[in-house]
C-alpha cells in the first residue's frame, strides 16, 4: 500500500513539479504538493536550483503572506498521509514539524508522507534561498527536492522510526533542537553549523527570530551517530534555511551550492539504506560535503564579515589608514557578536590576522588617534601628518555621505560607503536613465506642436524681452482663470461636442493641473517660460471660448498653431 | 549665488534656458523632423547644456559637460559667466589619474573592502561628469551631490513638460 501511494505522489508530483517550479507563490499549490510529495525527481530539484535563486527572494514575501493560510491547508492536508506507514509517517511529522518551525502541526503525531523527508532534502537540493523562505512561513516545497529516492518510501519497520516520530511530536515551537535529535545530526551537521562565520551570521537573525540554532548546533553535534545523513543533511539545511537572513544571494547561491553538493553526496547514501548501519557511510560522503561547505562557508564568512566591515565603515568616521584596522576591530566586533558555539575558525583566524595588523600600526599613530575609539593604522601606514590629513579628508566624505544618504531615496538606513557608494551609483544611472527616456519621450512629442513651440519661442525669445510685461501677469491669470474656464468650457463642450464631453473636461483638467503646476514654478520667471506657458494655455484656450484678458498678441500665432496642431 | 538645484526658481532657470538651447540647437544642427533619435539627442544635449550652465560653472561638472558639449555644436552665443573649461587638462589628467590609480592598485590590495570602495568610486567617476578630474573623494562627493540635485531638477521638469504635451496632444486628438 505504502508502495502504491508512493508511486501516486510521485506522478503527483511530476505533474506539479513544472507548476511547482514556476510558481512558487501559490501557497496553496504548495501545500497540496507538500503533502503529495513523494519521491522526488531528484534532478528536477537540482535544476530548480539556479531557477530558483533569484525567484526565491521574490517569492518569499508571497510566502509569508500565505503563511498562515498554507499552515492550515497543511494541516488538512495530513490527514491521508496518517494511513500512510508507521515508518515513514513517524519521520514525516518530525518533518511536518521541522519544516512548519511555528509548530503549527506539532500535533500531529503520526501521517505525513515519506515525501515530507524527501521534500526536506529537494528543499535542500533546491538550495537554501526557497527553502528559507518555505520554511518560514512553513511550507515545504514538495517539488522542490526529489533528492530523496523511492526506496526511502520503503523504509524497513524501524524501531528507531517510531523512536523519532515520538521525539518529533514533542517538537514544539520551532525549537531544531528537538527536531534535530531524531534526525541524528552526524559530524557533518555539526560542520554545517560549524561551517563558518556565515552560518554564525545567520544565526544573529535565526536567534532574533525565535529559533534556537545554538541549541540546534549542540543538537547537531549531540546526534552525531544517530539517523540517516539525510536526515542530517536535511536538518543542516533545514537550519541553514532557518538561519538564512535576507542577505547577500551572492551567499546564499554559494550555500546553496554546496548544500546542493552534499545533497548530490547524502543522496546515493541515502539510496542504500536509512539505518544506522550506513551511518558511517554517509557521515563520510557528509565530511566530504562538510569540508566543502565549510570552505565555502569560510569565504562566505569572510565575505559575509567584510560586508558586516563595510557597512559598519560608515559609521564611524573612519580614515583609509584606519579602515583596515576599522575593518579588522568590526570583525573582532562580528566575531563577538556573532560566533556561536561552532564555526568559530574561519572567523577567529581572520580576527586574528587583521588584528595583528590592527596593533601593529596603531601603535605607530596612536598619538593623533586618541580620540577614535576604533581607529587603528594599518600595517606600514605612512607618517602622522599624513594619517591626520587623511582623517580630515575621510571626515569630510563621511560628512557629504551624510548629505547624499539625505538626497538618495531610501538610504537612510544604509550605513557603509561601499553600500552607499552603490546606492548613489544606482540612483545617478536611474537619473541618466529617466533623463533619456524624458528626452526621448518628448522628442516623439507631436512634431507640429514642437514646431509651434519652437517657432513661438523664437519669436518670443526675440520679442518679449522687450515685453515683458504682456506675459508676467498672464502666468498668474493661468491658475485663476483655470476654474472659470472650466463651466464655460463645459457649455462649450455641450455645444459642440457632446460626445466627448466627459473626455475633454478630464482632458482639461489634465492639461490645467499639468500647466498651473508648471506655471506656479514660473510664475515669476522672465518671458520664456511665460510665454511657453501662453501658448500651452492657448492652446487649452482654443476648446474655451473664453478670451484671457491680454493674451491678443499671443491669438493670432495661437491660431494658427491651433490650425496647424488640428489634424 | 546660484540657486540651489532644489529650489523651484532653479527648475525655471533650467527651462529657460533649456529652450534657449533647444533653439540654438535647432538653428545650428537642421529640424530633423523624422528622426526621433536625432531630436532626443538635441534635446537631451540641449537640457543638460542648460542645466550646467545654470550652475554657472560653480561646480567641476557643469564645466565639465560645457567642455563636453562645446564640440558638437557650434555655439554662436558663448553662455555667460561661464570659466572658461579645462578640456586639455581633462585629457591629460584622465591619463596621469590611470596610471596613478593603476600604481595605486599594485600597492593597496591588502584591504579588500578599501577595494571595493575605490572600485566603487572609479564608477561613479565615470558617471559623473567631470569625475575623473577630481582626486579628492571628498570633491569627488560634494559635485556628485550636485549632480544629483541637479539631475532631479531636470528629470522633474522634463517630467512635467511631457506630461503636459502628452495631455495637450490629447486634447488635440480629441
């Protein structure tokens, strides 16, 4: 039986593994799929991944909207999966536990598919950016992650299974560590965890957000001899997925990378068999994936600490000399905050090294840097009088950043100057591009119009400077005489154009509010503008029968603009 | 003293003497009607001509785009108040600035984040007008927040110049 619903969800889950895959936002397909998710098509996981990445960040907010109401349809969802096998449905609720981190399913005890291991590792297959987000909000991603082969479905009535499914439904809250426990984390989990100051990081908002990665990391490394790598593997990704902030996708496509790796390497182990006899074996294949992950960890620490570095530059008013020795006091700062019990030797190294280099050249300026808590000249620094001179220089930029960070939208937050250099980089090409658009916009403007314009102006050009007066008052009358334009205009309309009455007071309103605007900024500007705004305004004057008062010399070249702009 | 670039009275200057480019473009370079291209390029030549002189050559990068532009067309009226534009001397700096940021590069690869700060600044140079020629970051900032007051003047009122032919040939249309 088992067996037959197993191959069920897996043509399920094909069907859905397209839709799945492009649409991740649909909370309720997800559901459904999670709960279908059987044995995944593994490379389908795989090849989400690069997909993925970049949907993933949009899609999470989709997500967590739908949170709430997919946890729900979740629960319904389990009720066929609790006929399923005692083996598989055990692990399943530890899944439907782990994977919901709010605890929402914590009751349930037994059901929940074999797919639910399986979507775990497709989630990890999938690379950690979709299944943070899932995990959030406490969907799996079903499709997601085939990695898990059918003969997991298949899974021999283990003691051990049921041992876990009980240490699942105490589950509660989100807390890995319990969750972790039946799982059995193997070294490599705990390398996971270990894996570098960018897990360590990510714990920072993990911890904030309620869940306990330190207790997941001792769990890790408690559970070292129990349960399948998978599971381990799962798990590390599971809290990887957790731990996984909104930051750099650069780091997250890394990690990914490498889950994707470990995943490709627990995948054959988990193929063979899910007892504890294999264990070894797949802790092996899971050092390897540790190793690796912790390597990439390690530089996506590193890269992780150096953004931490440049956005706390910012803060201070730092110098350049001071920079590298500000870089390497923040990262002892990160290396405070954010070490937890693992990972610490990616991260202490690095402290070590740029604060070596910190020490060295602060004592060689200490002088004049009495009064900068943090600043330290780095190694080989020039003289004093240079390093004074470049402080009053950085001094100067920090101050401008300042101004920029006002004038840039949105930066206000955004400390560091590498952050805010590309902020104002972003927004000085999105001002170019807008500027061309604009030009190209109105070079397409009606080119009768542009004439007359240009004409109009010539003309004015030439003439109103000689009479200036003609034009000044008429700007004022524009926004006054705007509303009595209006119910004449009205009459006008009815009269001839009973139509398109409705269009064209709309229309005039436009065209009035977008010239009362410009003519307000004008209002007291020389003739130019004005008579610019003249002619517009006549032009809105030619459906209005009504005469401004001074605009005689204007009507006769408005005429015959209006003749011309008439097709 | 220059208006600020954010103050209204700086958007009418800008206008004024957008169109006053505009025209001078249109005289000198013939209408082309039909091509679109062409017409968006003089304009946007035209606007940015206007919205550097309205800074009246007070900041590096409005003389830098005059310089810029002073050769695609031919200005009869030479705006005033205007220094006159260094554009030899912005040929040979950018030349000296290469090869000292080059030399700059060999030596300072230690600290990878005073990297990224630099590499981030060698962009925005490029974007800025006139960027290569300051040295000084803090300058360097200082014309780029001009700049980008500057910019937004102009993107504003263009903004509302379209929209206002835009509702205008509407209501030809109708």
């Amino acid at each position: 039986m088992e067996i037959d619903i197993s191959e069920k969800d897996k043509l399920e889950l094909e069907k859905r593994n397209v839709d799945n895959s492009m649409n991740y936002q649909s909370a309720g397909s997800l559901t459904s799929d999670w709960h279908f998710a059987g044995a995944n098509i593994a490379n389908s996981a795989l090849s989400l991944v690069p997909s993925h990445d970049g949907q993933m960040n949009a899609c999470r907010g989709d997500l967590v909207g739908a949170a709430s109401s997919s946890s729900a349809s979740m629960g319904e969802s389990f009720g066929p999966p609790v006929m399923w096998d005692h083996q598989t449905s055990s692990q399943n609720t530890g899944f439907c536990d782990i994977s919901l981190g709010t605890g929402t399913l914590v009751g349930m005890t037994t059901g929940g598919p074999v797919s639910m291991r399986s979507s775990i590792d497709g989630a990890l297959g999938m690379g950690w950016n979709p299944p943070s987000s899932v995990l959030r909000n406490g969907i799996f991603l079903p499709n997601a992650h085939g990695i898990l082969p059918p003969s997991l479905s298949q899974f021999p009535a283990d003691p051990a299974f049921i041992e876990r499914a009980a240490r699942f439904s105490c589950f509660n809250s989100g807390n890995i560590s319990d969750m972790a426990h039946p799982f059995g984390m193997s070294e490599a989990m705990g390398n996971y965890s270990r894996g570098g100051g960018m897990m360590q990081g990510l714990q920072e908002p993990f911890v904030g957000s309620g869940l306990k990665l330190l207790s997941v990391g001792q769990a890790q490394k408690n559970m070292m001899h129990e349960g399948d790598c998978s599971g381990e593997a799962s798990i590390a990704s599971l809290h990887m997925d957790h731990v996984k902030p909104e930051d750099s996708p650069l780091k997250s496509e890394r990690k990914s990378e490498s889950l994707v790796r470990s995943q490709d390497e627990v995948k054959p182990g988990m193929g063979r068999s899910g007892n504890d006899s294999d264990e070894a074996e797949f802790c092996g294949s899971d050092q390897d994936d540790a190793t690796m992950l912790e390597a990439n960890a390690g530089k996506l620490s590193a890269n992780g600490l150096n953004s931490k570095k440049r956005k706390r530059n910012g803060q201070d008013t730092e110098h350049s000399p001071g920079k590298g020795s500000q870089l390497s006091a923040e990262v002892n700062k990160d290396g405070s905050e954010v070490q937890h019990k693992g990972g610490k030797s990616p991260t202490s190294t690095t402290n070590k090294t740029s604060g070596k280099n910190g020490k060295h050249g602060s004592k060689a300026s200490d002088p004049e840097k009495e009064e900068y808590i943090h600043v330290r000249a780095r190694r080989g620094q020039a003289t004093n009088s240079h390093s004074l001179a470049e402080r009053v220089r950085r001094e100067k930029i920090s101050e401008r950043m300042k101004f920029l960070q006002d004038l840039v939208p949105g930066c206000s937050k955004v400390t560091g100057k590498a952050v805010m250099l590309d902020e104002i980089i972003n927004y000085v090409q999105s001002l170019q591009r807008q500027v061309e658009f604009l030009s190209m916009k109105l070079a397409t403007v009606n080119p009768r119009m542009d004439f007359n314009l240009e004409g109009l102006l010539a003309k004015d050009i030439l003439t109103s400077r000689t009479v200036p007066s003609a034009s000044l008052p008429f700007s004022p009358d524009l926004p006054m005489s705007y509303p009595p334009l209006h119910p004449s205009q009205s009459g006008l309309v009815t009269a001839g154009f009973p139509a398109m009455e409705n269009h064209s007071d709309i229309l005039r309103r436009t065209i009035g509010s977008q010239l009362t605007s410009i003519s307000r900024e004008f209002k007291e500007s020389a003739q130019l503008p004005g008579s610019w705004n003249d002619e517009l305004h006549n032009v809105i004057q030619m459906y209005a029968s009504s005469d401004p008062q001074d605009s005689q010399e204007i009507t006769g070249p408005i005429e015959a603009s209006n003749m011309k702009a008439e097709p | 003293m220059r208006p600020p670039p954010n103050s209204s009275s700086f958007k009418r200057e800008f206008l004024k003497k957008w169109l006053l480019a505009l025209q001078l473009c249109n005289h000198n370079n013939n209408i082309n009607k039909n091509d679109v291209v062409k017409r968006k390029n003089t304009i946007k030549l035209s606007a940015e001509i206007a919205m550097a002189s309205v800074r009246n050559g007070a900041t590096c990068w409005s003389r830098a785009l005059i310089a810029k532009h002073s050769s695609s067309f031919h200005v009869t009226t030479k705006p005033r108040h205007m220094p006159p534009p260094p554009p030899r001397h912005y040929k040979k700096r950018v030349r000296c600035k290469k090869i000292i940021k080059r030399s700059r590069r060999c030596c300072h690869n230690r600290s990878a984040a005073a990297a990224v700060v630099r590499r981030k600044t060698a962009v925005l140079r490029k974007l800025v007008p006139g960027g290569e020629l300051m040295d000084d970051e803090a300058s360097l900032i200082r014309e780029t927040l001009d700049y980008v007051m500057s910019l937004r003047a102009q993107v504003d009122v263009m903004r509302r110049l379209a929209r206002a032919s835009d509702c205008v040939a509407m209501c030809n249309i109708v």
